[in-house]
C-alpha cells in the first residue's frame, strides 16, 4: 500500500482541531462513565485545567534536571507529598516517572543492579505474586530477571506459604501488591516484609493503582492492612499520578527509603561525544507538561478533594458489589478492599464472558480477566451515577445468558472462552501475537480476532479443542 504524504502545505489550526474531535467519535463513551478501566475520569472542567497546567509546560524537558529548575522544583515536590501520603521517613526520596510501567521496570532494574554490584548475582530471580501486573512480565523479559510466582490460595490470595523455598541467594527482589489488578486484593505485604527484612532482599510494593486512593479511603475511616512504608522491609513504592491521582496521562512515581537504593536506578554514561550524560529514570527526554498537570492536580485536590473522591469511589464500589452479590449466579473474585473489582459465575448455565458480551450490548465497555474466568471493573467516583444502571444492565444479561446456553459459543465469549482454556498457551501467545502485529502492518492494518483466512496448524488444534470443549465433537 502507499503511504500518506505529509500535507504539501500546512493547514489551518481550527480545522486540524476539528479533525482531532472527529477521531473520537469511536472511542469508548468514558464522559458517560460507560468505561471500566483505562481512563480516570472526572469531568471537561477537570481536564481543561490539567490540560492547561500541562500546556505551559509542554515544551519543557526533565532529561537534566538541572537546567529545568521549575520542573525539578515540581518533581521534588511531587516526591515529598508522597513520600508523606505512604508514611515514608525522612530519607525517603524518588523520581517521578512517565507511567506505571516505568515505574515497575525501575525497581527490577535497581534491585537486579545492586544484587550484582554488593553480591555478585548473576542469574538474578524475583519472587513475585502470580496476580503481579503484567508490567512485572514485562520488566523479567526485559532485563533478564526469572520470575518466580507465588500462586493463589484457593480463595484468591497470593499463597506466601512458599515464599520461603522460593527465595534463595539469586533473589534480588520480593513484590507485594496494593492492591493487585486483577481482583483488587491487598497482598499480605505485612508479612511479607516482616521475610524479605529477615533475609535482607528489597521488597518492593507496587502500589501503582492504590497508591492514590488508599491512603484516602484509611483516612476515611476504612479499616486497611497496613501496606506502606510503615512496614519496615518495604524498600520501595511505585504510585502512578495519572490513576487515581487524576493527573493527565504521562505521570506516575517511585519512592525508595533511601538514596543508596534510588542510585542503584541512575545510570551515568561518562564518555559519550555528546557529553557527559546521567539520568535518573528511563526516558531521555522527560515530559515537563506531565509534572506540571501532576503538581497542578495534586495542589487542585489537596487532601479534602482527594478524601471526597475515595469516599465516592467507596460508595460506589459497595453498590457494585452487594448489586453483585445480590444478583443469582454471580459472585465477587478474590478480595477487594480498594477500588477494583472483578467477578465471576457459580452458576455452570452462566458463562461469564457471555455475560459480558451483553454488557457490551447495552453499551458497557468491560474488561475480561481469566484463571478464574471474570469481568473486571475499575471504579472512579465518576461511576457513582452509574452504577444502579450498571446492576439492573447485569442483571438482565445474566438472565438472558441464562435462557441462551448457546451464547456461549458465539462472539467474544467463543473467543475469550478458547483463549482462556487452551492447553497449550504457546499457542494462545502466537494467535494473539499475530493478530496484534496485524495492527501494526503499514496503513494500521485491522483487528480481526475472526478466524484466519487460512488456519495455521495449531489454529486447526485450537479449533478442535473447542469443539470438544463445546461438547460438539
Ligand atoms: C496500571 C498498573 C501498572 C502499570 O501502570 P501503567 O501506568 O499502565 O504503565 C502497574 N501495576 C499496577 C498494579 C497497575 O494497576
């Protein structure tokens, strides 16, 4: 295919700005609160302001930290807010990070390069929890650190029963969740800690969804495990901004005890021909309009803003769960204690991805989760308006799956089921491989999980293997 040309001639700006909100007419309905992960929304007013802090500083670049005294000024203040909010000492220090996931990568990174620089490691291991955030995968596939999976207990907590056996001298880190992703469980970080403080190995929590709203909803009263600082072999936290701290996109953080943990993270090239070059995070060039929107929003909130909103998200989350639990067939998964949930069927006549395709239906966009099979549903105080719609919606689709065994078999519930329950998950990883990188062909390419025009040899075994799952075969 032929490529776009770059317009031959620039355009008018108010007619590019047209085009931009034209794109979105596709996008998930997240204003009307119909979207349940990926975006932490509030309102336009919200968004206009953090755009606005973000726009003065758009141009600016956080690569040196010291020529951008403004934006230095903002991340070490960033730092220092969390630093309180988590109950760290007064040595605790950090470095605001571009997301989440940079945030993840970092801590593998310091605690694989201070195991090889005190001990010597090299094939370094962590022993992280199975529900870890992919982020974690990630991190391991990047820079060669095993990892080793603490399994769920029966009723979905991470099993710490083995967390001994699991660690040896090769163990550069331990991670706990506050909470995990995929059920919304606060992992047992207290005792965790209490282990990797006896044996010296870091640990680190990643707190990258919680890290903004349990701190919040504990001042509101609500009865948490401790999970912060306040344990004394936690090492280090990562807390995202642009979750529930309400940041624009671009935006989260990780704070170490000390600064003899946090240089473990720095990297400094002495001899390149473009200077001497030291950098405290992964990117180069870091996006000043981030810390800018980030200290802008924090400011905007302070901790009455920030209390209402974990209040709200509070409420919202009970409604969801009792209208849940109240619903026949369905029940919550894991433990939740923070702002997610996720749930599944008891009922054999329901299948729950089924479940969520009626959902989709009814205009609700939800996440599937897996190993057990669930919807997913990340709350903001935003969905307190909709989550009484969201119940009665539920309700309705699971009745219709029920009087539909067959639906089962058809859509994404047909997809997601084969994928969930494939015993060769090689072959799972290819399919889904192939089809994402279908996305990248040159011209976008489409996103097609239909089956392919000619079906691969293990496409053929997957096929069969649903077919005899269905009981058809
Ligand atoms: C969202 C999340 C991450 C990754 O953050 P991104 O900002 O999406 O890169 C890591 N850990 C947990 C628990 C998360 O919820």
């Amino acid at each position: 295919m032929s490529h776009l040309h770059l317009p031959e001639h620039g355009r008018p700006p108010s007619e590019i700005l047209e085009d931009l909100k034209g794109f979105a007419s596709n996008d998930p309905a997240y204003k009307e609160g119909r979207l349940w992960s990926l975006v932490y929304h509030l309102d336009d007013e919200h968004d206009a302001f953090a755009a606005e802090a973000y726009q003065q500083y758009s141009s600016a670049n956080g690569l040196n930290p010291g020529a951008f005294q403004s934006l230095k000024r903002m991340e070490t203040e960033i730092i220092s807010i969390l630093a309180g909010l988590l109950n760290g000492g007064a040595d605790t220090c950090g470095v605001v990070t571009a997301g989440g996931t940079e945030s993840c990568l970092l801590a593998v990174k310091t605690y694989r390069d201070m195991a090889r620089k005190k001990r010597g490691v090299k094939r370094p291991n962590m022993v992280i929890p199975a529900t870890a955030h992919v982020a974690w995968f990630k991190a391991a596939g990047y820079f060669g650190v095993k990892p080793r999976l603490l399994p769920m207990t029966k009723d979905l907590r991470t099993d710490i029963s083995k967390l001994k056996r699991m660690t040896d001298r090769n163990t550069v880190m331990i991670l706990g969740s506050a909470p995990e992703y995929p059920h919304g469980t606060i992992d047992p970080i207290a005792e965790m800690g209490a282990f990797a403080d006896s044996k010296g190995i870091p640990m680190h929590v990643d707190a990258c969804v919680g890290g903004l709203i349990l701190p919040f909803m504990e001042m509101n009263g609500i009865d948490l495990p401790d999970w912060d600082f306040r344990v004394p072999g936690v090492t280090s936290i990562s807390a995202d901004l642009h979750k529930y701290g309400f940041a624009a996109k671009g935006a989260s953080t990780i704070l170490y005890r000390n600064l003899d943990l946090l240089k473990f993270q720095m990297f400094v090239y002495q001899d390149w021909p473009g200077g001497v070059f030291a950098s405290p995070a992964l990117l180069g060039t870091r996006p000043g309009g981030a810390y800018a929107a980030a200290w802008a929003v924090l400011q905007k909130f302070g901790v009455d803003g920030y209390r209402d909103l974990a209040m709200r998200t509070s409420e919202a989350v009970e409604t969801l769960k009792s209208g849940i639990e109240g619903i026949n067939g369905l029940h919550i998964l894991g433990h939740p204690q923070g702002p997610l949930l996720a749930y599944g069927s008891t009922d054999r006549k329901v299948n729950i991805f089924a479940v969520a395709d009626q959902l989709e239906l009814k205009g609700w966009s939800v996440n599937r989760t897996q190993n057990p099979d669930g919807i997913h549903a990340m709350v903001t105080a935003q969905h307190g308006e909709v989550a009484d719609q969201y119940i009665a919606d539920l309700a309705e689709a699971v009745e219709t799956v029920r009087a539909n065994p067959d639906l089962a078999k058809t859509g994404g519930a047909a997809t997601y089921g084969m994928m969930a329950h494939v015993p060769l998950r090689g072959m799972v990883k290819t399919r889904v491989l192939d089809v994402f990188a279908e996305m990248y062909r040159a011209g976008g390419g489409t996103l097609d999980l239909g089956e392919p025009a000619k079906p691969s040899l293990p496409e053929r075994l997957m096929a069969k293997y649903v077919h005899w799952r269905s009981g058809k075969g």
